[in-house]
C-alpha cells in the first residue's frame, strides 16, 4: 500500500481500489417489521442462474472528491457462458475510470486468477497510464470496495425481485446512490488509512 501511495504522488495519479461481486435473485434475509403474530412472507422465484455481477473501483486522490466507478452485468442460464467478468471486461472498466478520471491510475486489487492471467499482464502493460499493486491474501479489510458491495447487499435485503431485469435496475439503483453521497465513499477510505483531506473540489 505505501508503495502505491509513493507511486501515485509522484505521478499524480488516482489510487483505484478494485472488486467484483455477484448478486442472485435470492434475496437475502434480514430482520423487518409486522404485525404482532403475523409472520412476513417475502416471495420470490430464485430460480435459474440468473445473476448480476458487478465491478467496482473506489477511487482516491488528495483534494478531490472520492468516486465510485462500477459496471453491472447480467448472466443468464446458458451453458458455457461466463458468470462473472472477465479480463476484457475489467479492461473496458479501466478504460472508462481513465477517461473519467483524466489522470494515471494506481490500481490495487487482489489475487484473482483473472488479475494474473497472462491475457490481462498483456492488456495491462500495453497502457503505459495505468500501474498495478496486489493486495495481501486474506486481507478484504484493506479494500474499502468490500464495504460498497456490503452496504448494496443490506439495502437488497429482502428485495422481491422475480426477474433479471428487476434485480439489475435495482443493484444500479443502490450504488448509484452511493455515487452521490462522496463522504460515504470517504468514511470506506479512512478504513484504509487514505482518508481525503477536507474541503475536497469535485
């Protein structure tokens, strides 16, 4: 982490902390209210292999506004399709954080199979903006991203959603309301100890 933040000072870069998770129509149980001696009933389908999965990038710079960068995709039932993203699909949301950003990144994720992958060192070297650090094994209190994806599934807790479409407007929902509430992303940074200095400009 310290090399990072040496990395991304001198080159005035943006630290992006970077994760993926997956959401199904189960929905997830919570506590909730009723009337006394009438148990509430939640009914969903849960049905298929129908699932959204998300990336998402918590981006850090000092004096400036925190950012949450994410993209949602739906995996249906047929065989053989991927269920989750692959390295051109964390590639097309690296592309799209660069754009937005309009500075160098400094990525740090973890160790997943589809981070190390040949394919993705390949695609990584060839953009000489962007440089990569690993985070520990075991170690998902370092990512603040981890926090985003806890929040979005207590807010989907209980969620009736029956089909693809419902569930995928719904997650989107969730953190695009997280994408305007900056000092939310801020308390997930302090966590990390990169906590933004205040007042930040957007």
């Amino acid at each position: 982490m310290a090399g990072a933040k040496r990395v991304a000072a001198r080159s005035g870069a943006w630290i992006c902390f970077a994760d993926e998770c997956g959401q199904t129509l189960r929905a997830h149980k919570a506590t909730t209210w009723a009337p006394r001696g009438v148990t509430p009933v939640v009914k969903v389908t849960a049905a298929g292999n129908v699932r959204v999965s998300v990336a998402g990038l918590v981006c850090y710079r000092p004096g400036r506004r925190s950012r949450l960068i994410y993209r949602a995709m739906v995996h249906g039932k047929r065989k053989g399709t991927p269920k989750g993203f692959r390295e051109a699909d964390f590639v097309r949301l690296l592309d799209a954080a660069h754009q937005r950003l309009q500075a160098p990144i400094v990525l740090v994720w973890d160790n997943l199979s589809a981070h190390r992958s040949a394919r993705m060192r390949a695609m990584i070297a060839s953009r000489p903006w962007l440089r990569v650090y690993q985070l520990p094994a075991y170690a998902p209190e370092l990512n603040p991203v981890e926090k985003v994806w806890s929040a979005m599934k207590r807010s989907l807790a209980n969620l009736p959603a029956r089909t693809a479409g419902q569930l995928h407007t719904a997650v989107k929902n969730r953190l695009k309301r997280m994408q305007y509430r900056p000092g939310l992303i801020d308390g997930y940074l302090a966590a990390t100890g990169l906590s933004p200095p205040t007042p930040a400009r957007p």
